[in-house]
C-alpha cells in the first residue's frame, strides 16, 4: 500500500482593504463611554469599528426569538421583497414595505395582518414613524414622501368619535384636504376588528427624482433625512408643537395685516381671516449635504457641543462625517473628518508580494498602497493610473505597474514619488512578468506586441545620485492581442496567452516559435509556470484549467475548475501545487500531479479579481469585487484529502437540502403566519439522534424485561450487560439518555427537528414525557417539546385511543408542575427584589454615613484650625 500524500492546510488570516461594504447601514456607536466618535459598518461578514477621528430579501417576515435563538413564526401576505420592517414601542405591532407598492399593518398578538395601505403608485423603499408614532412617513420610487396620520380607535373611543375616519385638522381650526388614499373599501381587511386608521396629511417634495434608499430620524425624532442612488442626503426638520403655534401665529397676524391693507385703511373686517396649515409648516426643509460620492447608507446623532452630526457609508469604500447645526437661518454642511487610508475606492485589479514576505501591493483604478503583512497597516499610499498588473522591483525599494493605458509606472517607496512614466504599449497593458536573473521584465499588451525591458541607472536631474530607470530591448510582435505571458524559471522560454484562445512557446534568445498549446474554449486569461520548470498550467474563461507539460506542450490533464470565468492562477513556489481564484467567489487548491482538488478557501462575498502567493508559500492575498482584500496563511495542520473530499460532498448535501421544498406544518397557519423554520443538515441530524435515542430506549427496555424474565425462571440475579453508549454517559438509564438528547438540541433547531420525526417515535416520547415530568427536571424544554408536538399531530394523537390516556395524564402533570415552576420562579423574583431594596438602602445609609463623617471631619479640622489661630494671635 502506497503512502497517502499530505498537504498543509490554508486558513483564512485577516479581511484588509475594506472600510465598509454596501449592503448594510452605517450606525454611530457608544464606546469608552464616547458619543458621536465610533461609527460600525458592516464589512463582508465582520462589523468592524472605526475610530472617526482617527481615522436583498424575500416576501416574509420572521419573528425571531432572540434569547431561544428560534423563529417564532413566518407573516406572509406581501408579493414582492420586503424592504424594511418597523415595530411600534407602545404597540405590538409591526409595520412592513415591500417592493409590490403596498404597507402592511401586523397585530403580532394574533399574528395577522390587519391593515394594508394601497396608496403608493410605485414600490415603497423606506419608511419612519415620527411625532411619537402618531404620523408615518414612506419614501417610494418618486420624488414624494407621503406622509399618514395615524389614530388609534382607544383615543377614538375617548373622543366620542363613532367614525376611524378621522379628519386631519389643527388645534387652529385649520384643515388641509389632499387625496384621500386610505378611504377605499378593501384597506382594511374587517371594519369591526381596526385597531388603528391611517389617513393621508399631505406629501413632501424631495429634490431628487431618484427612489428613496433610506429614510430615517435621529434618536431624538426631531430630524428627518433620506437620500436617492445619488450623492445628496436631504435634512427635514420636524417642528414641535411651540414651534408650530408660533409660526402659525405670524401666518395669522400677516394675513390680517393683508385683510386690514386690502379692505382699506379705516374699516376693521379682520375678524373672519383664516389660513391652512400645510404639512410643510411642520416639516421644514433645512439643507442638503453633498457627499464626495453616492452615499449608500447614514446616521445622525446629536454633537455634545451642539449641531447635527452625520455619518455616511459611500459606494467607493469611503466614510465621510459632516456637522450641521439646523438652528441657524441658513445652516452650510462642514466636513469634519473621513476614513480613506483604509482601502481602495474602486476594485484591486493587481497583487504582489515583495521578495521578503512582509509587504503586499495592491493597486486599483486609482491608487497603489503598500500594507504590512503583519499589521495589516497601509504604510504608503500613491496615486496611479487604472491598474492591470504589477511587480516588486528587485530589492523591494521600488514597484512598476502596467496600467489600462499602456503605460509603466515607477514608484519609489520611500518618498512615495512617481519616478518615471513610459509609453510601453498603445493598448491595455495587461500583463508583467520578471525575468529569473532580475535583470529585467516583460510585458504584454492589447497592442498585439510583447516587449522586453532592462533595469537601468540613470542620472537625476533634481539629485546628483543616479536612479532606477527602463529601457526597452526587445519588442515581438503577434497576430492576436496578448492577455498575458511568463517566464520559465530557466528563462529559455517564454509563453504568451493569445485572444484567439491558444498560448504559445517562444524561446527567449532567437524568439523563435516553439509549441502552441491549444484546446481552451475561450481566451486563456492567466496562466503560470512551476518553479522547476517541468508544468505550466492555464485557467481559461471556460471555466477549466489545462495543466500542460512544457517539454513536450502534451496536455496532462484538463480540470473543469471554477463555475465562472478562471481569472487568477498561480504556483505555490517549490511544488506542483497551484492555486485558481474564479468569478464564483471560490479560491481552489490543485494538485498538479494527481489532477486532484485539495481545498476550496470561501469567504469572498462577490467576484475574485486576483491573488498573490508569498515567495515561501506561507501566505496567499486576493482581492475581490467586495472590495476586501483577504489574507490566507499556511498551517501545520496536516490535510487528508478523503476527508476534504468528504465535507465537500456534505456541503453538497447541505446546499441539496436547502433547495429541497419545506415541509409544512398542519394546521399551522394561524392567520397570515406561518412556521418560520428552515430544514438543514443540522436538523435532520437532530432528528436522526432523537431517532437513534427513542430506538435505544426500545431495545434497552425489551432487553430488561428480557432479563427480568431470565431471573425469573433462573431463581437467581443475572448480570445484565451495560450498553457502552450508555456507561459513556455515566451509566444512566435510557430514559435518562433520551433526555440527555433532547437537551443537546440547539433550540434554535428543536421544532424543525420535532417537525421532520416521523410519528412513529411520538407514542414513545409522550410517554418518556410524562415520566420526566413526574421528574419536574427541565419543565420549559418538555412543555415546548410537548406543545409543538400536540400542534403538528393533533389528528393522529387525538384519534389514537392509546395514547388517549398518556395525554390525561401528561394534562394534570403539566398544570401541577408548570405552577410549581411559576410559584418557584415568582419567589425568587420577590426574593432578589427584596435583595435590591436592601442594596439600594444600605447604599443610601452608607452615602449618608460618609457624608456625616466628612462634615464631622470638616468640623474638626475647622475648629483646630481655629484654635490654632487664636494661639498664634
């Protein structure tokens, strides 16, 4: 038998490069006891907390019990995605906006949906509840905000008013009447059973004429914003009832001073002047704060020395704080602080490990930065060109990057300077590649020509020492545009990927034509060459990866690699290993000998654009469409293959199973709810160890009475053989291990677990049931155990006439043990409020104490004090 080859295994390291992704809001954040300072932001699957001085949904709602970790239960009733989901703090009740142009209204007492607002022409993306959540706000795909007040039929009833109807009107007498939208028959669902009404107060024009992405108020809910797909967050102002009143007032004694001036000067026919109250008379405009770039979400928060304070999360990786203070006549935006050295504003198209392992380049569209590998710190930012690749000049002192324009970039690190700028191709220069004597390089680009370049030392014009330079040798020119080329580590040969989907092998002496290696689908958009020269392997658009000899250009293997386009592909230096970033999100390790997928490294939430493998293969860097760069590392932990093969096939499994269609609960729907709970591969495990236990029950129970049945006719004790799984527990009985079970369930996934046991093992748990309960050991778990039970198979449990008697007993066991557990619990609750009460006066008696001793020390030294005075008089 062969010996079975190890591999070592590559684990995710660290998430740099990414200041904030866009698919979640941003939110001041109180740390160190600090207001207004820290701000989270949603980073991939992180959250992470920058210092500011320092620099899509489905059609349900799932109400989610955050102590059980468990789905309490799934409203259903909207036709499109929701977008946003408010609860009331006085009401248990919860507002939902979808995409299909409607609000909905959900009692959460009876878990249906009692109330649907029809009145939005296009979908609602946001909405906010103000002025004490009496007034809805909603922002849909116009420039409109909608606002509806809101009354509750208690505060009806109390007016004496039979109609929910209710006009809009001011304690002025002032009534404005705009569409009606809430008054069709069929908003509400039963006229009997209202709980509140809603009627249209009018609307707000905003400037943009984008949709609504957010929509929201500060703690405080005096200010309101939202902002569009565009770069303006538009500041309202909500006035409070003074406020109102007095301007009302000003409306009122302008208008009578018109009246006066328009009837003459001597009559007084003011008498029967009146104005309309507007909706804009209670929200005011304030101003508009511009961003450097589309905002995708913000907050606001109160300054401590006054103003408006707002934070916000742009699509270029930005994070930009603005102050404003809304009391002055014309308040103007100031820029106070923003978080840019943290990552690049556009996509990383280009990664380079220097020769030492420490630093890492990374370049994008607009800038080149250097980061410490260990800190994970950007040390060196450069603005460049669109870059498409990159290089560490030998020596690490300076780097080169080809970019879109055909251009070469030489940076110097240490002053951070551009050096030298070359016109080296007239396309996109797409591809670099340094010669093995680190004399020189080569690049390939669009202009269907490869050229050759040597280091050089030129004279400085603005220093008398002489600096790093290149000069073009050599130039091949090509037939098809070049997409990319390398070296072999001999440097006898040279490969070029070509558009017309071949790669071809030059010898780099004569340039003479060599092989051509064909048989990819679609263009060859990366390929490398092992360290001993022996392999070249390339990754295509077609998603596979040809590993091909180079002696001979013979393919050895063709492997079907990524689900997208292979964009990325490198040897691990010293080995046939290599490594293939796709559009799939996915980095996959090979072999390149046994053709055999080692690991898949998953964490990039969108397409990986490139990676970097360090020179002693101890790290790996990509980059991604997310706008994150991860760091992988090398461990010691040794990799078998058969067990990566086997929770690939698992994770398979899993996927199969989430697509798989839901069971359903009978008799679940209870309104417009429904069981919120998703099957997974940890449920159906679950399910499987309850299974196993009930069985094991089975068999110890036959195997005892079997045993009784054996003494008996023996006349003597016969020891009984003790089941491992069992003694493993502690030599518990088997009830007692069915228990055990159940109480290693998660409870997030107990009901679905409960939901996919077939009914054949519930006779057996009902009568274990009753037994723990006679227990009174972990009542809460067995009664909602027993409760989701009894509501799934009530048909069949019901007319089972064996377990008729099992539930009579499992009744009055419950009631007496669930009171017991009622009167412990209230006991206890009693007893610590008691503790506190004694806590709180012996807090207040030692307050008291300290002081009169401080005063009589006061006194004392006062006197002495005195006397001292008078002795020295």
């Amino acid at each position: 038998m062969g010996l079975t080859k190890q591999y070592l295994r590559y684990v995710a390291s660290a998430v740099f490069g990414l200041i904030g992704s866009q698919k979640g809001n941003i939110v001041f954040v109180t740390l160190r006891g600090e207001k207004g300072r820290y701000v989270a932001v949603p980073a991939c699957e992180h959250v992470f907390i920058w210092d500011i001085r320092k620099g899509e949904k489905d059609t349900d709602v799932i109400v989610w019990d955050v102590i059980n970790e468990s789905g309490l239960y799934r409203l259903k009733g909207h036709k499109d995605a929701i977008t946003q989901v408010l609860f009331l703090r006085e009401k248990n009740l919860l507002i939902t906006s979808g995409k299909d142009t409607v609000v909905k209204w959900w009692d959460l007492d009876t878990q249906h949906c009692f109330k649907t607002m029809v009145g939005h022409r296009t979908e609602v993306w946001g909405m906010v509840l103000v002025s004490e959540e009496k007034r809805l706000i909603t922002g849909s795909a116009d420039s409109e905000l909608r606002a509806w007040d809101i009354t509750y039929i208690e505060e009806l009833k109390d007016l004496g008013e039979p109609n929910s109807k209710k006009s809009r009107g001011s304690s002025l007498g002032t009534q404005e009447n705009h569409e009606t939208e809430t008054g069709d028959p069929g908003v509400d669902e039963d006229p009997e059973d209202r709980i509140l009404s809603c009627n249209k107060a009018g609307s707000i024009m905003r400037e943009g004429r984008d949709r609504v992405v957010n929509l929201a108020i500060d703690r405080t809910g005096r200010i309101l914003a939202c902002h569009g797909t565009d770069s303006i967050l538009e500041v309202f102002c909500i006035l409070s009832k003074e406020e109102i009143q007095k301007k009302m007032d000003k409306k009122i004694k302008k208008a009578r001073k018109k009246a006066k001036l328009s009837s003459g000067e001597g009559e007084q026919e003011d008498s029967g002047v009146s104005v309309v109250m507007s909706l804009q008379d209670e929200i005011q405009r304030v101003a508009n704060i511009k961003a450097s770039a589309k905002i995708k979400s913000f907050d606001l928060i109160h300054s401590p020395h006054g103003g408006l304070k707002a934070v916000f999360l742009l699509q270029n990786n930005l994070v930009e704080v603005y102050t404003l203070n809304p009391s002055t006549p014309a308040p103007q935006p100031i820029r106070t602080a923003r978080i840019t050295i943290g990552g690049h504003r556009s996509d990383v198209r280009t990664l380079s490990f220097s020769s030492d392992n420490i630093a890492i380049l990374s370049a994008a569209a607009d800038s080149v930065k250097i980061w410490n590998r260990s800190t994970l710190q950007c040390i060196r930012t450069m603005a460049c060109e669109y870059a498409l690749c990159s290089l560490f000049v030998p020596g690490d002192r300076q780097v080169i990057i080809g970019t879109k324009t055909g251009k070469l970039q030489l940076y110097d690190l240490a002053s951070g300077n551009l050096l030298e700028t070359v016109e080296a191709h007239d396309g996109a220069l797409w591809s670099i590649s340094l010669s093995p004597d680190q004399h020189g390089f080569v690049t390939g680009g669009a202009d269907q020509s490869v050229k050759f370049w040597d280091f050089e030392l030129v004279k400085d014009e603005n220093c008398a020492q002489k600096r790093l330079s290149v000069k073009q040798t050599r130039i091949l020119q090509l037939d098809e545009e070049v997409l990319s080329v390398r070296y072999s580590p001999n440097q006898k040969l040279l490969a070029v990927s070509l558009l017309d989907c071949t790669v071809k092998i030059f010898y780099v002496d004569t340039l003479k034509f060599f092989l051509s290696l064909y048989g990819h689908k679609l263009p060859v958009l990366c390929m490398d060459i092992s360290s001993d020269g022996a392999l070249i392997a390339t990754g295509s658009a077609d998603r596979n990866v040809k590993i091909w000899g180079l002696d001979f250009g013979d393919c050895h293997r063709s492997l079907f690699a990524h689900e997208d386009s292979v964009m990325y592909l490198q040897f691990v230096p010293k080995s046939h290993l290599f490594f293939t970033a796709g559009k799939d999100h996915k980095i996959k390790q090979w072999d390149a000998d046994r053709f055999e997928h080692i690991q898949t490294l998953e964490g990039h939430h969108q397409e990986v654009w490139c990676l970097a493998v360090s020179p002693n293969g101890d790290y790996i860097v990509s980059s991604s469409h997310d706008k994150s760069l991860r760091l992988w590392e090398r461990t010691k932990e040794p990799l078998i293959l058969e067990e990566e093969q086997e929770m690939q096939r698992e994770a398979e499994y899993e996927d199969s199973v989430a697509k798989e269609d839901q069971p359903v609960v009978p008799g679940e729907a209870q309104g417009d709810s429904y069981f919120p709970g998703k099957k997974t591969v940890e449920t159906v495990k679950a399910a499987e160890r309850i299974m196993e236990a009930i069985e094991l029950y089975r068999e110890e129970t036959a195997k005892m009475k079997e045993h009784e049945a054996i003494c008996k006719a023996a006349g003597k004790e016969v020891p009984l053989p003790v089941n491992p799984i069992l003694m493993a527990y502690g030599n518990i009985l088997p009830s007692a291990y069915v228990l055990e079970v159940f109480k290693g369930i998660k409870s997030s996934e107990l009901e679905e677990a409960l939901l996919v046991l077939p009914f054949s093992y519930v006779p057996d748990i009902l009568k274990l049931f009753d037994e723990f309960f006679q227990l009174g050991s972990n009542i809460e778990l067995l009664c909602r155990c027993l409760f989701f039970l009894l509501r799934i198979h009530f048909g069949q449990i019901s007319s089972n006439q064996m377990l008729v008697p099992v539930i009579e007993k499992l009744k009055k066991t419950t009631i007496s043990k669930v009171s017991e557990v009622r009167d412990i619990i209230g006991f206890n609750m009693a007893g610590l409020e008691f503790l506190k009460r004694e806590c709180e006066a012996k807090s207040e008696v030692e307050f008291f104490s300290d002081a009169t001793n401080s005063f009589e020390e006061k006194k004392r030294k006062r006197k002495k004090r005195e006397k001292l005075i008078m002795t020295l008089a």
